[in-house]
C-alpha cells in the first residue's frame, strides 16, 4: 500500500481536529524552533496556525512585560505595525462596493486640504503604493520629530499637507508610502463620518467576533493585557522600545492571535464581507506602462512553494509582526514579537512544516534549473569597463566586480552574483526576476537595475576623490527647508565634513563623488548636492529612498 506524504497525513489529521490540537511530534517540531525565547527572562514572540475553520496550534514564548513578569500567550495584545494596512484598506473596499467611493478617484475629493500637485492621484494608488507620496515617518524624522514622540493623526496631516512635490509621477513606480494608509484612513473618516477605528469595529470587527481588536488610536488609553515592546542591549540585556502612536491607516491596529485567526478564515470563508471583496482586496497593482505589482491592497499576493499566498508583514518600534494565508490551502501562519531583532523567517519554516512543493503534486509546474557553474563568464574582457562603484538617485551603493572569472555586486553591501544573458543584460543567480543591463552615454557608465516590483538608474562615480578642507568648506553652512520648517547645518571638523541638527547627534557625511552625500541616518541617509550657474552650492535635495526631492535651500 502507498504511504501518503506526512504533509498529507498533517492536513487530514489537522482537519479534523479540535482548536488547539497537533500530533505531539508536530508540536515539538514548533517549539523546538523557539526554544531560546522560551525564557522569563527576554521578550519572545507568538504564533498561531489555522487550518480550516480552526486555530489548531497557538501559543507564546518569552515574556509579554518583562518588568511585571508577565509571559506572552495567545491572549497577548500586540501592536500589529503595518499589519494593519490590510484592514484599513478592507474599509475602503467595502464603501466601494457600497458606492460611496470609486477607486479610481480623485483624492482631492475626499481631502480638500492635500496640495494641488498637479497630478491627478486616486485611492487606488494610495492603495498600491504608487501616488509618489512622500513618506510620513522619513519626514517626521527629518523635520525632527522622533518616532518615539507622541504622533498624532492631526499631526500626520498638518506635515503632508505642507508638501510641495511629488517622489514621482503617480502611477510610474511602487515606492512603500505610509502615508498613503493615513490618508485612506481621512478618506473613510470624509465618506462615512466615522473614524476608520468606529468603522472598522462595525463593518469587520463585530462581524468576525474580533472582540479583542481595534484600532488604537489614542496612545493614552489603557490596554489590558498587551505586550510591552522592546530592543536588545547588549548581549542578554533588554531596554523598553517606546510607541506613543495615536493615529491610525498605516499603523496601531491592536489584536492577539485569537482574534486575527479568524481573519485568516475570512480570506477563504468570508464573514465580513464576501469572496468578491476579498477578491478586490487581493487584486494587484498596475503601474502605469501595465507592469502588474506583488502588491494589492495592502497586502502582498505571491507564490510559495507553488501556492498563492496573502502575506504582510509589520515593524514599528519593538515590536515585528508577520500574517502568511493559503487561501486554496484554507492555511495560515501568524507570528507577533515585541523584540526588535526577532527573525520572523520562522513563519515560512513553520509553513515547510505543513506544504509540501505544488511541484511535487502537479507535474505541469516546473521550477526553472539553475546552475551556479552558468555564472563562469566565457568572454570577460568586455566587462571590465562596467566594473567599479555606483549609486541611483534614491542613494542606493552599488559595486560590481570581476572574481574568479565571475561578475559579482553588491547592492547596500548584499553580496549576489550576475548571469549573463546577453552582451550587456545580466541576472541575478539567486533571482531571474533582477536583471541588470549595463551601457554607456557619452562619458556616464550606467546599469539599469530592475527588480520584480521597482527599478534604479544606477551612475558610476569615482571613489577615490579626496578632497582639500577649502574645498570640504564650500559645502559648509545653514540649509532650510520650507515644507518642514527646519534647517540643518553642514560643518567642517577633523578634516571631515559632517550633518548637524539640535534634535540628533552630529552625523559624519562621506562623499560619493563631488555631488552625493551620505550618512548613517536612515532618514537622511542620501543627500544630493545643488548648485547655481556659478557652480556654487545652493542646497540639497534629501534623495532618501521614500523621501524624494525635498529641498533645502543654503541660507546667506
């Protein structure tokens, strides 16, 4: 008689159990993978897995509050980061499928106070991360506001509403925006006359008996039963992480395993809503020359082992969040931790556990062979003139060099190796979806780097420039900006040039060639420099990433 494989014999056993119930050598499996968090003395995570109509395994490792020796548990209240989004966007699909919105909108309907950019942006695209918004955080950050401070909704909005350009064009490139989950959240708030936390609570919330759940958007109020969030210090010590959001759309929805399990069910047996808006909440985005996105509506669709899945992920403060659903599975894995450095990888090795390769079960699916020994160049002499140091507009560092006999890169320092497929078009070993095509105009050696979901223009600059303190000193002086009504300065000290401002300590700046400067600070971490007809430098541009073109003006 043929055995059935284990993953068969997991599903049916599973499918008929009870909540809270696998095989005993399943379930020492799973713990086994969070045996060091399993301490009262460090923060750890939760998991919960659902198959079918049921959580069959949930628990907690590690403490919910250190302080007060409280463990973590399936009940433990987590802040769910950009979790959220999914939610605040189920919202939106539900008032479209009433008809009291359009996705295709325009904005400026819904939010009169939005600037006029000269672009028509929808709510789709606010949806899909392709408005070309700035992003909320990176500006509170630059402006100096800590993302530690109390931030309020109001406070969101009072900062967007003074901008004055655009990253891009909307609809041209998906670039991660927050706030355009903010406004999704005044969207709903100008539609129904309700905050999205009233609406949500009526129209998802109550419906799936997610009584535990909510939008948390006052950080005074009082949560019983909630994990306190964290970040390492040093090696075994442990220091309090501070969130004091009180906003909602992008972030701060409040929810245990419980509770999301039963969302998990509501992507393949829908409760709130139907299968047709849970079709629509899935729906990826397109940009505008038609390349479709992973991204839908604020939540990911992608494959895995062959499978469809619905996947998001969270991070703010201390605290790491991540939802996986196989919705033709009728599985799903969730995982929350309050420590900041938790891997929470350990979702897809807790979905191995359970899936077994669609390949492996339909013979028509076939995984594309590839060869390590393909990435020996034949010809590499034709190479050497793309080898040396780049960098994109957005500040992304990139290097490429000949090593036994290989072309190999490194993108903000990730080692990959390149195939060719062409004279001067490449892949990436380990991803076919990332391509590199090098060329050169006039005296600019360019690599146009394209990944499945965005693309950089890549510039070849000269990294042994040296320069003299008079020449360090015309960079040094006050930039103001007027969108964020805040000034930096720019300093000569030790032979060095460095970034200054009363909210953060000093940041040393290196040069990237005579035009780009870089920090350490992840808000600010690439600056461009401006000049005026006399060559002189006028300013910069903050090219962060996802703050585009924010200029600062150097003042006389």
């Amino acid at each position: 008689m043929k055995r059935l494989p284990l993953f068969v014999i997991i599903f049916l056993y599973c499918s008929h159990l009870p909540a809270q119930t696998l095989p005993d050598s399943i379930a020492k499996r799973i713990d086994s993978l969070f045996t060091k968090w399993n301490s009262s003395k460090s923060p750890g995570t939760v998991i919960g897995i659902i198959r079918n109509d049921s959580l069959i395994y949930a628990k907690g490792y590690g403490m919910a509050n250190l302080e007060y020796d409280i463990p973590n548990s399936p009940e433990t209240i987590f802040h769910m980061a950009s979790v959220s989004k999914q939610f605040t966007a189920y919202a939106i699909v539900l008032l479209a499928r009433q008809g009291r919105l359009n996705m295709d909108d325009d904005i400026h309907t819904y939010l009169p106070w939005v600037p006029d950019f000269k672009e028509k942006i929808t709510i789709r695209q606010l949806l899909n991360h392709t408005s070309g918004i700035r992003d909320q955080w990176q500006l509170m950050a630059i402006s100096g506001t800590r993302l530690d401070d109390v931030i309020t909704q109001e406070h969101i909005v009072k900062v967007l509403s003074k901008q004055q350009e655009l990253n891009s064009k909307p609809g041209d490139i998906y670039n991660y925006c927050n706030s355009g989950y903010t406004m999704l959240s005044e969207i709903v708030k100008s539609v129904t006359g309700k905050t999205l936390r009233q609406f949500t609570d009526s129209a998802i919330f109550k419906p799936l008996g997610m009584n535990n759940t909510h939008f948390h958007d006052n950080y005074e109020e009082i949560e019983k039963n909630r994990a306190y969030s964290y970040q390492r210090k040093g090696q075994n010590g442990f220091s309090n992480s501070v969130l004091s959001y009180s906003n909602s759309g992008a972030t701060s929805l409040f929810t245990n395993i419980t509770d999301l399990s039963k969302w998990v069910m509501n992507f393949y047996k829908p409760v709130a809503g139907d299968l047709q808006d849970i079709q629509q909440l899935t729906q990826k985005g397109k940009l505008n020359n038609g390349k479709e996105l992973n991204y839908a509506h604020g939540i990911v669709v992608d494959r895995y082992k062959g499978w469809v899945h619905y996947s998001h992920g969270g991070s703010d403060a201390g605290y790491r969040t991540f939802l996986l659903v196989f919705p033709d599975l009728k599985t799903g894995f969730i995982q929350f931790s309050n420590l900041g450095d938790f891997d929470l990888n350990k979702v897809f090795i807790l979905a191995d556990m359970f899936i077994k390769d669609a390949a492996q079960i339909n013979t028509s699916i076939q995984k594309p062979v590839i060869d390590s020994s393909m990435a020996i160049l034949k010809d590499s002499l034709y190479v050497k003139k793309y080898l040396g140091n780049y960098i994109s507009e957005e500040g992304n560092l990139f290097s490429i060099e000949l090593k036994q006999g290989m072309l190999k890169y490194k993108l903000n320092n990730q080692p990959k190796v390149l195939v060719s497929r062409g004279k001067d078009l490449f892949y990436n070993l380990d991803d076919a979806a990332v391509t590199c095509a090098f060329s050169i105009k006039d005296k600019d050696t360019i690599i146009n780097l394209k990944t499945l979901d965005q693309s950089f223009i890549l510039h070849k600059y000269n990294n042994d420039l040296k320069l003299t303190d008079d020449a360090l000193l015309k960079y040094t002086g006050t930039y103001y900006s007027p969108e964020l009504d805040c000034s930096y300065g720019i300093i000569l000290k030790d032979h060095a040039l460095f970034l200054t401002n009363d909210k953060y300590p000093d940041q040393k700046i290196r040069m990237t060639g005579t035009d780009h400067l870089n920090t350490n600070t992840w808000w600010m971490y690439h600056l461009v420099v401006l000049r005026n007809k006399k060559n002189e430098v006028s300013g910069f541009e903050v090219n962060s990433g996802r703050v585009m073109h924010l200029k600062f003006h150097k003042v006389k």
